[in-house]
C-alpha cells in the first residue's frame, strides 16, 4: 500500500515538473521574440476603450501599453510628441526588439504624425482602426458649431477636410499599415454629412491613405469598432503575418 502511495506521488511529481518546464520554456521564448504594442485610443475617449484589444494582445504574447492621453486637451502635434515618446519609452524598458501600434480613430493620426518627423528604429507594424487619414467631413460642418470645440479640444478642429485639415498634409506613409474601417452607422445624421458608405463619422474612402499595406471593410459602427472580436482577431492577424486574413 505504502509502495502503491509512493508510486503515485512519484508521478505526480514528475508531472509537475514537466509542467514547470514547459511554462518557463514559453516564456523564454516569449522573452526571446518580446515585441511591445502601443495603443492609442480615439478623439474624446480613454484607455478604457481599447481595454478588450489590450486584453487579446497579452494573451496572444505581445507586451501592451495602452496609453490613456488627455485628447481633448492640446493640438495633435502636441498630443504626438508628448505621449508617443513616453510610451516608447515604457517598451524600451522592455527591451522589446519591435514595437507596434494599434490605434483608433484620431490615434491613428498622431502616428502618422510622428513618424512624419521622427524614426523608430525598432518600428514593426501598424493597424489603424477607422481612422481619418483624409479627414472627416464631420468635422468641416460642424466646428463652428457651439459646444464642438468643448467637445473635442484643438485636436478635433484639425481632423476636417479643409486648408486647415492636419491628415491631409501627412502625405503617403513609409510603414507596413493595415486599416480597418466600418461601413455600419449607429448615427444617421452625421452620415447625412459624409459623402459614400461611413462609419458614422468617417467615409470608407476617406479612412484610406496612400502607401497602406491592407484594407479592410468590417460592418462595424466607429465608437465600437476596437471591441468587436473580428477585429481584433484581424488585427492580431496582422501584426503577425503583415496582412488581413480572407
């Protein structure tokens, strides 16, 4: 009996230890091919929007700095050039090898911004998730409208159209990009003010931008666009093979 008892406890034992070696093996490699993502919420909305992203892409291995920045508050080069510096710099603790980008709305265009002027040496891939990167016409109507500006700081007066129109003035960008844009509206009154299929705050065409690697048109409204599970496997899909997958 005594002998039989050993016998058990010897094996069970021995099958922790497999176990034991086999987490830790995961995680060296883990460790080995450390790759940081940087998410960058949207235009009058927290991190807290793009918490089921971050969530997938820890599971799925990546370290995740889900940046929450006062969007309302400055111009979008100030919001670039003060919040994307400090979350490279939170990767680089990391020692990550690549660093990623995932972004919504508005936050797609402080990337766009930043690589405009400055270089990440260990830049991987970037997934933008309806982004304005011609502009929104939205915006063109509405901006002088009282309680527009309140609503959505400096920033919001750049991402129209016009003259003034900062996404415009961006040019073709030079990074592997894949864009998922939606063609379901949940406010029929803003897309009154967009020309073609939209989001309800973006057209399809308009969230395109020369240079991008793919595109993808998913049936998603903009405000929930980042949460939706395709999405977010599509997006998990491309920061590891470069491309959507159909």
């Amino acid at each position: 009996m005594n002998v039989t008892r050993y016998i058990l406890q010897l094996t069970v034992l021995v099958f922790f230890i497999g176990y034991i070696n086999m987490v830790s093996a995961d995680n060296l490699s883990l460790d080995k091919n450390n790759e940081c993502v940087i998410l960058l919420h949207g235009l009058a909305r927290s991190s807290s929007s793009m918490e089921d992203m971050g969530e997938a892409l820890s599971l799925a291995g990546y370290r995740v700095i889900n940046v929450d920045y006062p969007s309302r508050k400055h111009d979008i080069k100030t919001l670039a050039e003060t919040y994307i510096p400090q979350a490279l710099t939170e990767c680089r603790l990391f020692q990550a090898n690549k660093v990623h980008f995932v972004t919504h709305s508005l936050g797609g265009i402080l990337v766009r911004y930043y690589l405009s002027n400055n270089t990440i040496g260990e830049l991987g891939r970037v997934v933008m998730l309806s982004p304005p990167n011609q502009g929104s016409e939205v915006v063109d109507e509405l901006k002088n409208w009282p309680g527009f500006y309140k609503l959505n700081g400096p920033a919001g007066q750049q991402l129209g159209t016009d003259e003034n129109s900062i996404p415009l003035k961006l040019g073709k960008v030079e990074f592997e990009l894949g864009i998922i844009t939606g063609s379901k509206s949940i406010n029929l009154i803003l897309s009154m003010l967009i020309p073609g299929d939209d989001d309800g705050k973006v057209s399809i065409e308009r969230a395109k931008v020369e240079g991008m690697s793919d595109f993808l048109v998913v049936p998603h409204s903009h405000p929930f666009i980042m949460s939706c599970e395709d999405v977010i496997q599509q997006t998990r899909h491309f920061l590891q093979h470069g491309q959507f997958k159909r």
